[in-house]
C-alpha cells in the first residue's frame, strides 16, 4: 500500500506542541493512532519504508531534539473500563492515550481510592509506567496490576504483571530492557472502594478535613502542586527535571554532619534519598536564568523554557546546574525526562 493510503500519517510534522517543553522539533512522519487496531498497519508501513518507530505521547516527561527520524506514534485511544470486584476493589482498564489527570480526578469523583495523590501529574496514562511516577508518597506501582503492550517488531501482545515491569524509585523496566521495543496499549489499575487516605507527606495531612474523600485529597494534592510548580500551559517544563539522589549511607552522614538542616530520607536498602531541589537551592540557584532557560523561582527541582530554546541549551544549562551541586555537595544529579531523537 502506498502512504496515500493512511489518511492520518504526515510528513514533516511539527511537533512543538506535543511536548511540556515547548522545545521546536519535528518529524520526518508522524502519525496518531485513533485505534489499538490501528497499531498493526502502521507498522507495516515502517516496516516496509525502512523506517524506525518511536512513540510519543503527552510530551510531559520528555526532551525534544530537533530531528525525529522514521515514523513517530502517538497513541491517541483512550477507552476506560471498570470492573467491580467481591473485594470491594475496583479494576481499572484504561488505554495509553486517556489523559491521566482527568482519570485521577474521575476515579477521585466516584469515590474509588488509590490515585488522588497522584492529580495534576501532566502527560498520558501510558506514559505513567515508564518512570513509576509518584507523588506525596504514593508510587504507580502501588495500584497497578499489570501492563498491556504490543511489541514494536512484530505486533505481538503481551501482558505484563506488576512484578514483571522492574519497578523503582522513577524507574521501570520500560527504562530499560524495553526501552524502544514497545508500545503500552493499556493499564489495569486496583483501585478500592474502602476508605485508605494516605496523607503522612508534607502538610497534606493538613490540607484536608478528618474524613476526606478521595476527591478531597486530589484537589488538596491540586492545590498544593499549583502552588509549588509551573503550569506547563503558561510557562514551559517537564516538571521535576533531576531524580531525588540516592547515597550511601557514610556519605549522607558526612553530608549531614556538615549540612544539619538537610532533609534526607532512610530507604529499605540502606542508602539515603536526599532532596535534589534543596541541594540546587542551597547552590543560590533558585530563579536563576541564562537565556531562554532557568531555574523555577518557586521549585528549584524544576527547569523552564522561556521560549527560543532548543535541547542542545537545555541540556547544558541542565548540566552547568547539576555541575554546582557536584561541586559543593559532591552527589550526582541524574536528569529524569529522557532525550529522543537526533541534533543533526
């Protein structure tokens, strides 16, 4: 078949709004796939040019070079299912393109527990696997129950069990082993009808009355997070940009010992998380800019694109940040939204 006959695939496309960056890129094609069944011949397609497929989706955790080779995805079915079970808790089939805020926040309005302190994560629900995201001390892989992809060579399906995605802290097994070779067609989440208000991190606990419902504690979770972090609409970011860094646990102490005021968090195996925005504040870099880049006047974890930028900048300004802290802490910074596509 020839490309005339995919009425949905475009050549040359921009993509400056299908990333939280706002960074200008574009690809050589590009195609959104209103259908899972839509999958199969699209990578015939690239199959037959020769072309290499990579995915996109909401852009939110994302560094944009300029150039995207082949042929770019993005998964644009956002079918959701809820099976009741005898438990009392509630699966949840959602598909990779459902906006995952807007699932975080109807789930919250029915009442169902597990996702509220996940509100105001921006990007797509597929996309909430790749890094295990969390929030106010709830991770992902808490309420998932497995993942369903398809295989990018051949189309084959496959389901994989929560176990099986190598989840860690902003980590998973998409990261990895798989990283470029799949595609998430759909989430099963276990969500619960019981009340289970996890509000133990910062002041939320605060923020909501004795007796809160899951819709109470996401837009307390919202309200918190707006007024902490951009929103990507007005100013450009992919939110956090650098990893919580995790030590040993002689150099959190000496570090300690030099820095009381440090926060520091003890994890099951023996090594300590430190707060990555605290470490680049104490460098003086809160509000700093150069050119079209800065750090949030508000989140020093955060970077943002004051518009004309492009990756190449963005990545070096990131690293004459991650430089600072280097310098006077001695840990390492390790950047969290992944780099696709080419300079050249």
């Amino acid at each position: 078949m020839s490309e005339a006959s995919y009425p949905e695939l475009r050549g040359e496309h921009p993509l400056d709004g299908l990333n939280t960056l706002g960074l200008s890129a574009r690809a050589a094609h590009f195609m959104r796939l209103t259908r899972e069944a839509d999958l199969a011949p699209a990578l015939a397609l690239a199959a037959q040019r020769g072309w290499p497929v990579s995915l996109l989706g909401g852009g939110s955790n994302l560094i944009l070079a300029p150039y995207q080779d082949g042929l770019v995805l993005q998964p644009g079915f956002s079918d959701c299912e809820l099976t009741p079970r005898a438990d009392g808790s509630v699966e949840v089939r959602v598909a990779a393109g459902h906006d995952w805020h807007a699932l975080v926040m109807a789930m919250a309005v029915r009442g169902l527990w597990g996702l509220e302190n996940l509100a105001l994560i921006p990007g797509q629900c597929g996309a909430a696997p790749i890094q295990n995201i969390g929030a106010y001390g709830v991770e992902l892989a808490e309420v998932l129950e497995a993942v369903e992809l398809r295989h990018l060579d051949d189309g084959r399906a496959e389901t994989l069990s929560v176990e099986e995605c190598a989840f860690g802290y902003r980590d998973s097994l998409f990261k990895g082993e798989l990283a470029g070779r799949v595609m998430i067609t759909h989430l099963r989440l276990r969500l619960s009808t019981r009340s289970r208000p996890r509000l133990d991190y910062g002041d939320l606990g605060q923020r909501v009355g004795k007796a809160p419902t899951p819709r109470d504690v996401a837009e307390a979770v919202c309200a918190i997070r707006r007024e902490k972090l951009p929103d990507p609409g007005e100013l450009a970011n992919a939110g956090s940009f650098f990893k919580n860094p995790l030590v040993s646990a002689a150099q959190a102490e000496a570090l300690i010992d030099d820095h009381p005021a440090m926060p520091h968090f003890a994890q099951p195996d023996g090594r300590v998380k430190l707060a990555a925005g605290w470490l680049i504040d104490q460098c003086g870099l809160k509000g700093w800019r150069e050119g079209p880049f800065g750090v949030h006047e508000r989140q020093a974890l955060v970077l943002v694109h004051h518009g004309g930028g492009d990756a190449r900048g963005l990545l070096a300004f990131a690293e004459r940040v991650a430089e600072r802290v280097r310098s006077r802490f001695g840990v390492e910074l390790e950047r969290e939204p992944r780099l696709m596509g080419r300079f050249d």
